[in-house]
C-alpha cells in the first residue's frame, strides 16, 4: 500500500486534475492555492516592491510563483522547477456549432498530439475562457456534454485490423439533437460561467478545449496504479505546487536560493507564445526580481549564473506489451521513482552536472531515480528544459513522473512517483546548487 505521504498527495493531485480541465483552470487553482498558503498575486502592470516574500503571477494560462528568503542578496540565485499547464486535446474553433443529419456538432481543432482513439466513446466537456467586448473574462466549464461516438463493428469489419481516424472527418464531436441554424454553443458555455451573467451575444473570443470528464482513480491489485486525464504534465505542476508551498514555511539557510515555479502554457504545440516557454515570461519574471534586490546587470548575470533549473515533464515507463520499443538497458517502472531523462541530441537539457545534481538531490531526500533513454529507432519528444537553458543560460536538468498511455485521455501513473517528484522539488527549492 502507498505511504500515508503519497496517499496525500496522490488524492490530492487527483482533486487539483479535477479543478483543471483547461490550462486556464490550471493557473487558476494554483493560483487560489498559493493565495490560501500566504503568497501575494501581483500585477504585471503595476510596479513591485523589491525584497523577500511569496509572490505569484498569472499570465493567461500560465504562473510563475516564486519566495524570495529574508538573506537574498543581489547575486542570489534562483532555483527554478519548470513545468506546464496544457495537454494534448482538441480547441474550439470559430463558428464552432456544426452538425448534419439531425445531430449537433462541435467544430474543433487538434491541438497538441493526442492518442486520438483513446478520446472516442468518452463523456467529455468543453473548459477555459471566454473573452468578452469589453476585455473582460470569465472561466467556464460545461461537465458533461460531448462525446466522439466511434462506428459500430457491424459498418467497419475490418475495425480490429487497424482503425484509422481522419482528423477533420471523424473528430467532430456530437453534443445534442437538432439543427445548427437553431442551436449556439457559445450559449452552452455562457451558461456555465460561475458566479456571472455572460450574455453570448458579447463574447469576442475564446479559448476553450475538450476534457475527459472521469474522475481520476487509484487501482490495482495493492492501490498502486493512479488513472487521470492530463498527468502529462499536471502531475509536476502539482508536485512543483506543493513543493514550493511546503518549502516556503521553512526558514532558508545561509545560501537559499530564489525559489521559482514556472508553470508555462503551450509545451504541446511548442511553446511559442508569451506564456510558453519560447516566450520573455520567466525572464521578465527573474529580471524583476533582481531589480527589486537592486541587482547591476552584471550582478543579475551572476545570479543566472548561479542559477539551476529542473525541467519537469512526464515521461515514459517500459510498457509490458512493447518493450521492444524501449532502450534495452533502461526500463523505467511504475513506483520505481522519477525519471531522469537523457538524450545525446539535447532533446533534453540534462547533461553530466545535472544527473550528479539530481542524483545528490534524490539521495539527500531519500527518493529513488530512474534513468529514461529512447531506443535509437525510436526518437524521444521534447521538453521546455532546452528552450530555458537556451534562452537563459541557465544549467538545466530534464526529469519527470514515469507514464504509460502518455497524450492519452486517461493516463497512468504509480501513486508513490508523483509524491517522490514533490519530496526531492522541496529539497531543491530549499538547497543551492
């Protein structure tokens, strides 16, 4: 059975799932969670206060948190765990109410890159953030109203020999019964704006994707499986969450560095956006900070020097039915604690210093660590561990909760690993490197 610690925080992190159907959410119930743990929402608009505190931004879908301990000097520096708020899914487009035949439809796009089979036959909902004319937005979430039916066996014989999906034909969900010229889905999501009257008719954009709406579920033989949407890659921004709220009601040492959350938007289609990872977030972030501690720009250019970041994204578990598609001599297991993740072609920004770092990490704090590497006919994806490290410079190390069913609507994890990512993040946040 799972300690009482990763019982916690696994019940937990199924609870924070649940308040994150959309990045938006994601940012939002951080954002709640960091208010209710003492820190102070900022204004990027405003000037900041210099000095130590507990602070949060939030920038459309993403949050950048970070404690600043009473001995931060000008050359401090800044221990970030980088992680990301968005999951593979589809996004509503515009015009979105569509259907034939009797049937109402929504339009959507594919974003990121989801196991499309895994969304069919799905209660599903639609989740984010409506923008109205006059600039102001409102988070929505409708529950239960979508569903991607998959053809029935008796018209597609041949199904169990290869199911083949085309995006723009068979991805369009059905949410009701009549004719598009009488129906607006627009209405459906103003109607689940909580705590607002939203009239439709002035709505003037919109952010909204699809989430599975099945509640996440610990399972197995001894308890030790945890089944949700959006692991990859919420189950860092929790670990990352926690940790830092945990870190924060400890007095630093001497030495403690800055410690930063950055909890970006758009990993899944690159991060290139202003809240991605491609993007000046994390920069105008740390640049403010050091100017608040009255840092030169050469004094601020020792502190990134003296700077580490971990890039946490999930990763992937040796799958029993597949292992021919793993590296041989590296099989990564469920509850066999986080990954650190290697790549030679900097798919990953983990190098020697950084392996040595996590490994003194993980000892201190008592967790183990598995190495992942992709067999090399198999080529990994990537992580916001390189863009950081090369837009700042700063050491960086690529590790992660262990997956299967990764971009899946309903992935899988072991219940100890996300409490071990969060045990070794606290020790992080709390330790210079």
């Amino acid at each position: 059975m799972p300690s009482p610690s990763a019982a916690d925080h696994i019940q937990d992190l199924g609870a924070y799932v649940s308040a994150s159907p959309s990045s938006f959410h994601a940012a939002h119930e951080a954002a709640r969670r960091l208010e209710a743990a003492g820190f102070t929402g900022l204004d990027e608009l405003e000037p900041w206060d210099g000095g130590a505190g507990r602070f949060y931004i939030v920038r459309d879908g993403a949050l950048i948190a970070w404690v600043v301990p009473e001995n931060a000097g000008r050359t401090t520096g800044f221990n970030i765990l980088g992680a990301h708020t968005d999951s593979p899914s589809f996004k509503l487009k515009p015009k979105p109410t569509t259907g034939a035949h009797g049937w109402l439809q929504a339009g959507v796009e594919v974003y990121g890159g989801p196991l499309l089979n895994s969304w069919l036959d799905r209660e599903l909902l639609l989740a984010g953030r409506l923008v109205m004319l006059d600039g102001t937005q409102h988070l929505t979430a409708t529950g239960p109203l979508l569903r991607f039916p998959q053809l029935a066996i008796h018209l597609d014989r041949n199904v169990n020999d290869g199911l083949t999906l085309d995006k723009q034909r068979h991805m369009n969900p059905v949410w009701g019964l009549g004719n598009p010229a009488d129906s607006d889905l627009l209405s459906v999501l103003a109607s689940h704006v909580p705590d607002a009257a939203v009239d439709p008719a002035l709505i003037g954009g919109y952010d909204v994707v699809i989430a599975d709406t099945q509640a996440p579920a610990v399972f197995g033989a001894n308890g030790e499986f945890f089944a949700s949407g959006r692991l990859d890659n919420l189950s860092a921004t929790h670990a990352g969450l926690a940790a830092l709220i945990a870190a924060s009601s400890v007095s630093g040492g001497a030495d403690a560095p800055i410690a930063v959350l950055a909890a970006f938007d758009h990993e899944e289609i690159g991060s290139n956006s202003r809240s991605g990872a491609c993007g000046p977030i994390l920069e105008d972030v740390l640049v403010r900070i050091s100017d608040g501690l009255g840092a030169t720009v050469s004094e601020r250019r020792r502190a990134l020097a003296a700077s580490f970041c971990v890039s946490a994204d999930a990763g992937h578990a040796v799958h029993p039915n597949y292992a021919e598609r793993h590296d041989p001599a590296n099989h990564p297991v469920l509850n066999g604690g986080p990954l650190l993740k290697i790549n030679a072609n900097q798919r990953y920004a983990t190098d020697a210093t950084g392996a040595a770092f996590w490994a003194r990490l993980s000892a201190e704090a008592n967790v183990p660590y598995q190495e992942f590497v992709s067999n090399n006919g198999v080529p990994c994806g990537s992580t916001i561990g390189p863009l950081t490290a090369t837009r700042l410079g700063i050491r960086t190390v690529d590790v992660g909760v262990p997956l299967l069913s990764m971009h899946s609507a309903r992935e899988l994890c072991g219940v100890q690993d996300p409490a071990f990512l969060a045990k070794v993040a606290e020790l992080f946040f709390r330790t210079g490197a």
